[in-house]
C-alpha cells in the first residue's frame, strides 16, 4: 500500500433500529490530501468515518484503502494504516496509566522497548502531555483525554489520520496547537468538525455531508461561498469570512 | 450509587500499586501467582472448625505488603470492604450448629461461632493475598502469567474484559444516576419503575461503549496479547522466591506451629 488512496463506492449504511445513516456515499481521496467534512449533527459523519477503518461495515457499496478492499483478512493491515481517533476520548483510553495507553499500539507493532520509549515520548510532547504519562487517564480533563486520546494515535504513525471533531472540548491554546500538529501531518488526514474555521485553515477539500448524501464537494471557498448551500445544510460562513463584527468590513 | 463509584475508583489504586520499584513488584508474574494460588489453596484447604492454626498464615500477605512497599491501611480498608458480604454468608452458622466445641476459659464457644471466625479469617487471607498479588504486579500482568502458566487464552483475555468492563459499568452507572438524581429534582425520582428501565439503558449503553473500545483496541493492532513495558524472565530469584515461600507455607499446613507453640505457653487446645 504505497499509495494511501481512499475510495469510496455507493456506499450505504442502514443501522440495524432501520436509519439510513448513509445513503449512497462516492468520493476518491488521493494520498496527502486533508479533507474536512462537514454536515448538520446526524448528517452521518460519525457513521462514514466508522466505515474506514472496519468497526461499521456496509450494507451495500465497497470501500478501498489503498486499492485494498476491506475484508476479514486485509482488517488488520488496514487498522494499522489507518489511525482513527474517537470522538469520545474515553472510549479510546483502557490503560492504567496515559504512558500504557500510549504505548499500547507500538508494543503490538512488535517495536523494541527502546523504540516504544521513542515513540511515547515524542507523540506525547507532540500533544504536550509529556507531563501526565505517569497519571490514570480517568483523572484527566476533558481536553488533557482528548490530547491523550491523539498520542495513542499518533504513536502508531498511521499513513493516514481520521479524527472525529478533533478540537471538540480543547481550550484555544490547546486546539492552535492540534492545528499546527495536523498542519505537520503530511500524509492523508480525514476529519469532521463542525469548527469551520480550523475547516478553512487546514483542509484543502470540503466535502458536505446532508441526510447521509453527498451534498458538495469542492474547495473550502467554493463550498463556503454558496450561500444557498449552507443554509441548506444548516452551515454558515466560518467567521473568518464573515465581516468584521466593529468595522463591518469583510 | 456515587459512593460506590468513588470506591471502585479507589480500587483502581490497586493498578497503580503495581507501579511501584521493588524487588517484588520485579519479580516475574508468574513466581508470584504461583505462590499466591499455593497459600490460597492451603488456606481454603483447613478443616471448617480450625481456627488457631490460620492465624500464622497472615505472615505471607503482611511480608508481601511490607516488602513491597504497599500502603497497609490501604489494603485493610479493601479488605474490610468485603467482610459484610462474608458475614452475610456465614451468620447463620452460629444459629445451626450450636455443639460446644471450645472453653476458652470462662466462654464456651459452640462449633457454628468458630466455623463462623474460620470462614471469616479465611476470607481476609485469600482476599488479603489475592489484593496483595494485585498490588504488586498489576491485573493485565497476572493475566498474562494465568495465560502463560496455560490457562487457554480465550479465557485470560475474558477475564481482563470483565476487569475492564466492570470499571466501565460502575462509570457508566455512576453517570445515569447522578442524571436521573438530578432531574428528580430531589423526588424518589419515577421509583422503581424508572430505576427499571434505567438498569436496561445502562446495560446496552455499557455493551456500545465496550464494543467501542475494543474497536479502539484492535485499531491499535491488538492481537490478543498484552505487551508490557517490563519484559520479565523466569530465573533464579523467581526459583528461590517459589521454593522458599511453598517450603514455609507447606511446613505452616502440616506442621501446626501454633498448636506448638500454643502447647508450649498454654498446654493443650483442641
Ligand atoms: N447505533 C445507532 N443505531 C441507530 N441509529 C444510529 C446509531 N448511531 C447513529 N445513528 C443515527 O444515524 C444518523 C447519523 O449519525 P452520526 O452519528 O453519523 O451523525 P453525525 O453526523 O456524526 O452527527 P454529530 O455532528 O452530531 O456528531 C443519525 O440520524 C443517528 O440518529
Ligand atoms: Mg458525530
């Protein structure tokens, strides 16, 4: 897989309770692109971003991660390449200790104790939460999880990084400085926000979701530029594009 | 419901203990899972009306403990925390079986009271050891040691989930309540009707949040095996650790040292 390209074909997702969550998805991400995407709450962010790395599996339609299909077999590899951090940090922490949790997926890599060692600590300064490696991450705030939650992603050196609503509960310091970290992230990064801002700052490609179809796909400006479409969607301008609130110039 | 939360909160202190740097805590897991099955087997094994002759038997928990470094009002608290269930099982004993079996001076002390201490006495060894080993070597490793000792994998791994799981049960429920506490606006809330349907949520809702953690496991390209960062060898102190605690703790069952050293101040006792 040298090419981390993500294809999606016609894909539907229908929950088991009968919701559509996704309604005939189709769109190619090549290597290195960061693709934003963006839609009302129950759009089925969540529920495309759970296709890509097989926890949720289709009810009809294919998904390939580098020209690979995802199947019983190639789940693993594909898990491997793939890192995917939750929305809900708790659900990603299951160690004693932040240091455990971060080095939980590079011991399973097979890596050396010396390289487990490397790779903890520079994730965690990445996030700068070197100083909570030795605490229980169920004594942590909210946002100190969710940087926790990244490490134990970013410690596996994924070739492509999916995040559900990354800056969701992060303080602007903290959420500047996860702007700057995916900014240094050159492979593939797939994410969903409803953070329009960091949208139009880090992503060269939008795709909006509504009603689990394909609503737009374009470049942050095109797709932030048409008015009829936000409202539709139940989006709006991100602030940078909107007037200045004193001066009332753009 | 929040209190119970805060002290299956505190038993995750137990995990932490394993990070401690001793000697002990070094030891490999397996060495310390042996001699601990060991004492809870030869502890369990006694006669249902023996009483004296457990007592020694408290030098293997309390050795561990000082040794290790573990807080002792720490463990005693734990261990207190489960002696009401104890008694609960045991109370009856003394109502049913009420033989005299011991004077101890001006009191007779029928067999239901002294089964009754027994199983009581019993129960603060084996939990005593079982929360020691825990201490000093942490959940997952002793899994792994069950796991490599040839306990089928399947079952190691099942028994870490249920360990996991349980916190994730206790948080999950701790939230639920305090929601439904709160909208209750200090009311019995809807009784028991809503406390029905609130046990049903919690468990799907701790089954979702399972499942999602084991997705965020096997992303991580776990494979059934836990890694440690402490990668210990079976050697030679782990040999002397065994032999020399199995040596003391057999001599302790079938030599009974109190009833020795008891003939030796007191005379006989039964
Ligand atoms: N486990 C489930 N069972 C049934 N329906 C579900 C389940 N999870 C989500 N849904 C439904 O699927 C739809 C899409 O949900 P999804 O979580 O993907 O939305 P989202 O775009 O991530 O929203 P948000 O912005 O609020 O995170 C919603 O209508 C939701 O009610
Ligand atoms: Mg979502």
């Amino acid at each position: 897989m040298s090419h981390h390209i993500v294809e999606l074909k016609e894909l539907h997702h229908t929950y088991p309770d009968g919701t559509v969550a996704l309604d005939g998805v189709s769109f190619t991400i090549t290597h290195g692109e960061s693709v934003g995407i963006i839609g009302a709450n129950g759009a089925g962010k969540s529920t495309l971003l759970l296709h890509l790395n097989g926890y949720l599996a289709p009810t009809s339609g294919e998904i390939e991660i580098g020209h690979t299909p995802i199947t019983k077999e190639t789940l693993p590899e594909i898990r491997r390449t793939v890192g995917m951090v939750f929305q809900d940090p708790d659900d990603q922490l299951f160690m004693p200790t932040v240091y455990d949790d971060v080095a939980f997926g590079p011991f399973n890599l097979g890596l050396t104790p010396a390289a487990v060692e490397e790779r903890v600590t520079s994730a965690l300064a990445k996030v700068e939460a070197g100083h909570l490696r030795d605490k229980p991450p169920y004594h942590l705030s909210g946002g100190e999880k969710k940087r926790v939650a990244i490490a134990t992603v970013l410690s596996m050196e994924p070739s492509i990084l999916v995040m559900d609503e990354p800056t969701n509960g992060l303080d602007p310091h903290a959420r500047r400085q996860l702007m700057g970290l995916m900014k240094d992230f050159h492979h593939t990064k797939i994410f969903t926000s409803h953070d329009l801002d960091m949208v139009m700052e880090l992503c060269d490609r939008v795709i909006v979701l509504g009603r689990g179809k394909v609503k737009a796909d374009g470049t942050p400006l095109e797709i932030f530029s048409n008015q009829q479409l936000l409202t539709e969607c139940r989006l709006e301008k991100p602030l940078s594009m909107q007037g200045c609130p004193v001066c009332g110039k753009n | 419901m929040s209190s119970i939360d805060g002290a299956i909160l505190d038993f995750k202190r137990l995990d932490l203990l394993a990070f401690g740097d001793t000697a002990l805590h070094r030891l490999d897991a397996r060495a310390k899972v042996i001699v601990t099955a060991l004492f809870v087997m030869l502890v369990v094994s006694h006669d249902r009306y023996q009483l004296a002759a457990l007592f020694p038997f408290v030098i293997f928990p309390v050795a561990l403990i000082a040794a290790g470094n573990l807080p002792f009002t720490y463990i005693a608290r734990k261990i207190l925390l489960l002696c009401p269930f104890v008694i609960v099982v045991g109370i009856f004993n003394p109502l049913i079986d009420r033989a005299i079996l011991l004077h101890l001076g001006p009191f007779a002390i029928s067999g239901g009271w002294l089964s009754f201490f027994s199983i009581l006495t019993r129960s603060i060894l084996t939990v005593g050891s079982a929360f020691t080993l825990l201490a000093l070597t942490g959940f997952p490793a002793v899994c792994r040691a069950l796991e490599q000792l040839g306990m089928p994998r399947p079952f190691a791994i099942q028994l870490l989930f249920l360990y996991r799981y349980i916190f994730v049960l206790t948080e999950e429920g701790g939230r639920a309540a305090r929601a439904r506490q709160l909208r209750s606006c200090g009311k019995k809330g809807m009784g028991i009707r809503s406390f029905g349907t609130l046990i049903g949520n919690l468990l799907l809702r701790t089954w979702q949040r399972a499942e999602r953690v084991h997705i965020a496991m096997l992303s991580r390209g776990f494979d059934g095996r836990f890694h440690s960062g402490r990668e210990t060898k079976f050697g030679r102190n782990e040999l002397v650790f065994i032999c020399g605690w199995s040596i003391f703790l057999l001599l302790l069952r079938f030599v009974d040292l109190s009833q020795l050293i008891g003939s030796i101040f007191l005379g006989r006792l039964p």
